[in-house]
C-alpha cells in the first residue's frame, strides 16, 4: 500500500495517517515530523529547517527530495507507507514519480481531504501535540489534561509554533500556491480522490475506509 494524504495544514492528515498506518501495519511517513525531530535534535537537516519551519515557509525542494529518497529507500518503507506532507511542491511530486519509476513501485492513491478555511484556523489554534510520542490533541474534542502531559505517554504536550493564527495564514497561502497545483498533477494521472474531511475523526476515518476498500486494487 502506497497513499499520499494530502490537503492543506489542519486537515488532519496526521491524525488520519497515524490510524491507517496502524491499521494497515504500514509505515507513516511524516515529513513535518521528521524535520520537528531534527530540529529538536539540533541536526544539520535541523539547522538547515529550523526557521523555514519557524515562519511556516516551505523547507528548500533539494532539501525534502533527498530527505525522501532516504526514507522511501529505507528497508522499513519496504511493505508500502502513507506519505503524510510530501509533495508539498509540482517539482517534488516530479521527483516522488522519478524515484517511483527507479525503484519500480507505483502508488495507489492520492486522497485530497477537504475543510472549510474557517474550520482550519480554529482547528490548528487548539491543536497539542506530544512532544515524545507525536500523538495529536484536540482542545475542540478531547479533554487535554491540565497538567499538559499526555494521557498516552506522560510526555509533554506542546502548541507548535507555526499554529498560531497569523503562521496558519501564512501557510494556508503557501499551500494555495505552491501546493495546489500538485492536485491537477495527480488528478490527470488519475490517482486523486476527494474526501470530505468535516466532521469527528471517526466519519472521516470511515470516509477514508469505504474509498480505500473500493480503490484498493
Ligand atoms: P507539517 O507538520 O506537515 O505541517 O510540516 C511542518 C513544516 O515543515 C511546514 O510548514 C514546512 O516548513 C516543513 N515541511 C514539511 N514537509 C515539507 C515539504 N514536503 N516541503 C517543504 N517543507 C516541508
């Protein structure tokens, strides 16, 4: 199994990839975690993200292909993997299909989640997510306990810095226009499917199932 989440931040890509990837005992690849962990661990790739990531501009093209390359070719992206924030640009989508043709493996489907704007901003400013096990909470659906720990883990819950309202803005911009015209890309190939992203986790979830069940080869 080999999907792309894609849609614009806040979504719930992260939520989604994370049950599926379970569920499926497939490999959740997260760019953005990824690099979150390399700036916490203040590598070179760290360094070189930190403050794209910080002002919520996109990492450099060359930067994210040779990042991806590394992971998909990573004997645990083997039995397949659920890319969840790659490709963020047309000239990364042209690199993933590169790679994909190099190591002879294709992908089933791209899944667009769709969410009102409205619905974006107020999603991503109650958003906490865990700072050891990535879990995500939700302030609009699940109790974050007071003591900001996870009720998972006991690691510390934090609010991403790009979540504040004026950073969202500024990367739902991004996304209108360096990541949108990838939709066009995939749909011509025939690979994009549309799927209402409103509503609890759950219905989304379902949503996501029935589509994977009727367009799973
Ligand atoms: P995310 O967690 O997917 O929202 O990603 C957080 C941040 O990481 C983004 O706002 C970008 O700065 C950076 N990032 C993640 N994936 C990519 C990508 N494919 N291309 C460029 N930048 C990325």
């Amino acid at each position: 199994m080999r999907i792309i989440l894609f849609g614009p931040p806040g979504v719930g890509k992260g939520t989604q990839a994370k049950l599926l990837s379970k569920k499926f005992r497939v490999r959740h690849i997260s760019t953005g975690d990824i690099l979150r962990e390399a700036v916490a661990h203040e590598t070179e790739l760290g360094r070189k993200a930190k403050s794209s990531m910080d002002e919520g501009r996109l990492v450099p093209d060359e930067i994210m292909i040779a990042l991806i390359r590394d992971v998909i070719t990573d004997p645990r992206s083997k039995d397949g993997f659920i890319l969840d924030g790659f490709p963020r640009t047309l000239t990364q989508a042209e690199a993933l299909e590169e790679l994909f043709q190099e190591l002879r493996i294709s992908l089933n489907i791209v899944i667009n989640i769709e969410v009102k704007e409205e619905e974006i901003v107020h999603r991503l400013s109650s958003r906490w997510m865990c700072r050891n096990c990535r879990r995500i909470y939700s302030e609009l659906v699940d109790s974050v306990p007071s003591d900001r720990r996870c009720p998972k883990c006991g690691g510390e819950l934090y609010q991403r810095k790009d979540d504040k309202p004026e950073t969202v803005r500024h990367r739902l911009n991004v996304y209108m226009q360096s990541t949108l015209p990838i939709k066009e890309f995939y749909r011509k190939k025939g690979l994009l499917v549309d799927v209402n992203g409103m509503g609890d986790v759950r219905s989304v979830t379902d949503r996501i199932l029935s589509l994977l069940n009727h367009e799973r080869p």
